[in-house]
C-alpha cells in the first residue's frame, strides 16, 4: 500500500524546519511511499521561475547566455540559448562502469528535488513535477557509476538523469532497461521542455552523492544496530561480566556515543542469564582461597570494549545525519537565483565537499565495525582463546568435520578488503576542466566507495551472525540468553539449523545477510 507523503516547503534552516530526513528517505525507497507536492512550494518555484525569466533580460548570466565552465568567457547568441542547455546534457552524458542500483538513483532523484524545492533554481515546475513522477512510477535513468569529481557537482551523472528527462536515453523500468520515450509514452508522460535554464539546473550539484550517502547512512545505522546486539550476545557467549557496559563506568568518560551503546547494551541484556555480577563473585567472600580464576576477570577488547569502539561509530553516523539531512534540503547548483533579494548570485554551492568527507568518515567507521565484527568471531572460532567453545565451533568430529572453519577465511579477505579501501578519498583532488575546477571534492566516488564497505560490513557480520547461534548451540545455552538476543538466534536458526555436517555454507551466509539487510 502506498503511503501520501507531502512534501512541505521549506520556511527556515535556522529553525530546523527540514522538508527531507532520512526517514522520508527510508520511506520513499523502501515502504513504497510517493512525494505529493503542496500549493506552497509550488507557488515557490514557479515564483523563482518567472523572477528568473524577468530578471535575465539585458543581462549577462552564467550558463544562460554563456558557456559553462572555462567557456563561459563566449557570450552565447540568444538564437542558439535553447540549444544551449540541451548540449550541456547530452555532452557531458559521459559516464562508465556499470550502472547504480535502483534504490541510488531514486534516491539521488529525491535529493534533486530536495534542491529544486528551495525555490532558488529558477526552473520551471514541470521539470520537478516529472522529476517527481519518475520517483513516484519507478522509472530508475542510466547512471553509471564513473564519472563525478564532486565539482560542479555530479555534472555527468546528473547529465544522465536530465537526458531521460528529455526523453532520451535509457532507464530501467519493472525490472527491464529500456528506451526512455518509450516508457514515457506507456505512462503518459512528455519530455519537459527547455525555458531558460533548466539544462544547466538538472546537471549542476551534489544529488548524486548525497542520495548514495542517504542510503549509506540507513544501511550504517543499521548495521550499527546488529553490532551493537552482536556486542551483547558475544559476551553473554563468554559469561562476561556485566559492569563493561555500567552507567557510571561510560557516563565518566563523557562521549555521547559511548554513553548511547553502553545504554543501549544495558537495555538489550535486562533479562540475560548469562552475564555475571563482579560484586557477586569477585567482591564477596567467596574468592579468599582461589589463586587462579576459571573465569577471565577481564573480557578480551573485542567484546569487553564494545562502548568504547562503537561509540565513536554511532556519534559520527549521528552527525553525518545531519549533514545528509541538510544536503538533502539544500541549494546546490550555480548560479543562486534569489528573489527575495531581486539578484542571482554566483558561486559554489555545488561543491561537494561536505558529503565526501561525512562519506569518508562513515566508511571509516564501517571499516572499524568489520573489523571488531572480525576479531569477535576470532574468538569463537578459536578454542585456546575462548576456553569454552570447540575448535571453530565444531559440533562434528574433530579432524574430520570442520566446522566454520572456511568461513572464517571468508571474514578476514573481506574486512582486509575493507581496511584497504579505508583510505580517505577527500584529500584525492586532482585539478581537470583546463585548471577550472582546480580543487574538487571527489564526492561521488567517497560515497561509492563507502558503499562497497557497507557491503562487506554486512558479509562479515553475517559470518559473525552465524557463528555466534553456532556457540549458542554448542554450549546450549539458548534459553539463557537475553530476549532481545534470543530473536536473534532465533532469527538465524529459521534460517539454517546448526551445522554438524560439512555442507557448502555460501547459500546460508547469503540468507542471512539478506536477513540483515531488511531495514
């Protein structure tokens, strides 16, 4: 069922008032929700459009009546201003590589619309009502994944988007790619025309970058969310003490993030029976004659510094929210058209700055999240470690059966994959466009890149997802667990039964990382 979601003009950033979050997000790509458009930003558009069209008259604009980027130096004859905004699109139609998955480019749909809402554009409304119709019917344009230096924006991924919207190119439609005016003219719609600049205005900014960023930040969030119950169930795997995750013990060291997951880890192990109460077995009398502990008193870092090493993950996905929020609802092409100050103003708006390097600091933190994810299930599979648990977590015969053995291989060349395209991509700026755009933000590929992290983020994760319901069965403890980690083994075992036998694992790992991914 489709949900109406309207989409309100925006009245003031400084009061916080966002027609975009991640929510809507969410719920556009995955909920089948639909963009409705109100009167109000209508009206603001439209309002912008015919400023523009007045304003333009005896005046020098860029990518009006000049040429773009080092060629705005020509005056463009105003015989040829139509065509001029139709070559921006189909010259700089240029990308390779295979192309971006369905929900990228709705998304990145989404965040163009988010720009053209501002009302600062100068376009006319029938380009963001297509815009919005492609969104709303599925209709995903061609975009290939190489192309973008972040500056003027995503200029040739854009091109690609606004070559549809002229009716050409190709999309990918229920499932198929075909020609645009093709599936154009099976759901009624019409090309948008050329008015003054809406060539220029479709190509021009960070929509493409901050739609993948918007998608990143959903499946990191989420992502987060399984690490942080994973944190839980390892230790109730290892009968850990409980005070790692004491209120006073984080709340000293002041980080929000730490201070959120050791909360949120108090809440999901309430019920647990496995955690021990250090006062009740190392702070009574009880101890006096031991001179050597069965169990360890202090965990391994992987498990016992579980606040400490997501913390730091969950205040950098909290503030590169905020960023990808205020993108999505930003005016990010050149030039500014203002009517409120009756002036267009010139810049960089589409300078792609700010998603690269919030892009860049959550692939970080994802590849620091497969890494511990890594290093936990290195514990379980490693028996002199551990103490308590088979060697990688066998239940059939030792040297015979193997257990995870395999799968454990598996973990380590993904996370070491990740470790090595950790490397920021903000600081890779490579002059092009004859010196013009001399610093770029290589916005488009951090995003990209931090996309293939989060992937394999969720490969190692379901390897950990499957060896931990494979501990819990090998000490049988499942109904010792907490209920919020019980679902989860729960969860994992509808999914496979505990593995005895050598069988071929890649279908289960599959299941379960489709399993993981649900959001």
């Amino acid at each position: 069922m489709q949900n109406s979601l309207n989409f309100r003009i925006f009245v003031g950033f400084l009061r916080n008032e966002m027609k975009i979050d991640i929510q809507l997000v969410h719920d556009i790509l995955y909920d089948n929700g639909r963009l409705v458009w109100d009167d109000a930003t209508k009206r603001s558009i439209e309002d912008c459009y015919l400023f523009l069209l007045q304003f333009s008259h005896d005046k020098i604009i860029y990518g009006i009546n000049t040429g773009f980027g080092p060629m705005a130096q020509w005056r463009v004859s105003d015989d040829h201003l139509r065509d001029l905004q139709y070559n921006i699109i189909r010259s700089h139609a240029t990308g390779m590589g295979e192309p971006f998955g369905d929900f990228f480019v709705r998304a990145s749909m989404l965040a163009r619309v988010g720009s053209f809402a501002q009302g600062k554009s100068g376009v006319h409304p029938e380009l963001v009502v297509l815009l919005t119709e492609f969104i709303n019917r599925g209709i995903y344009p061609f975009i290939p994944k190489h192309g973008s230096v972040g500056a003027s924006g995503d200029l040739v991924q854009l091109a690609h988007i606004a070559l549809c919207l002229i009716g050409e190119g190709k999309v990918h439609y229920q499932g198929t790619w075909r020609a645009t005016k093709e599936v154009m003219d099976e759901c009624g719609l019409k090309p948008i025309d050329i008015h003054i600049r809406e060539g220029l205005s479709c190509t021009n900014g960070t929509s493409v970058m901050t739609g993948i960023s918007a998608v990143n930040q959903l499946h990191a969030e989420n992502l987060l969310h399984y690490a942080t119950i994973a944190a839980v169930w390892m230790n109730e795997i290892a009968g850990s003490y409980d005070d790692l995750m004491a209120a006073p013990l984080n709340e000293c060291r002041r980080h929000h993030g730490q201070i959120q997951i050791a909360a949120e880890m108090r809440k999901l192990c309430k019920d647990s029976k496995r955690l021990q109460k250090r006062e009740n077995k190392l702070y009574d009398e009880g101890h006096k004659d031991v001179q050597v502990f069965h169990d360890k008193v202090q965990a391994y870092y992987s498990l016992r510094c579980a606040p400490q090493i997501l913390g730091p993950i969950a205040d950098t996905l909290r503030y590169s929210r905020q960023v990808i929020e205020e993108e999505l609802n930003a005016a990010s092409d050149n030039p500014i058209v203002d009517p409120a100050t009756q002036n267009v103003y010139h810049g960089g708006n589409f300078h792609g700055d700010y998603i690269s390097l919030e892009a860049d600091k959550m692939k970080i933190a994802m590849v620091r999240l497969a890494m511990v994810s890594e290093r936990q299930l290195n514990y379980l599979c490693h028996d002199r470690i551990n103490g308590i648990l088979p060697p990688f977590l066998n239940l059939g015969t030792l040297g015979l059966n193997y257990g995870i053995q395999a799968c454990q291989f598996t973990a380590t060349s993904t996370t070491a994959e990740c470790q090595t395209l950790a490397m920021p991509n903000y600081v890779h700026s490579i002059p092009n466009n004859n010196d013009n755009q001399d610093i770029v933000s290589m916005g488009t590929n951090s995003a990209e890149l931090c996309a293939q992290v989060i992937d394999n983020c969720y490969q190692v994760l379901s390897i950990l997802y499957l060896a931990m319901a494979q501990a819990v069965d090998c000490l049988g403890i499942s109904d010792q667990l907490a209920s919020a980690t019980k679902a989860q083994y729960d969860a994992i075992r509808a999914i496979t039964p505990a593995i005895v036998l050598d069988t071929p694992h890649y279908q289960r790992l599959a299941d379960i990382e489709k399993y993981l991914r649900k959001i």
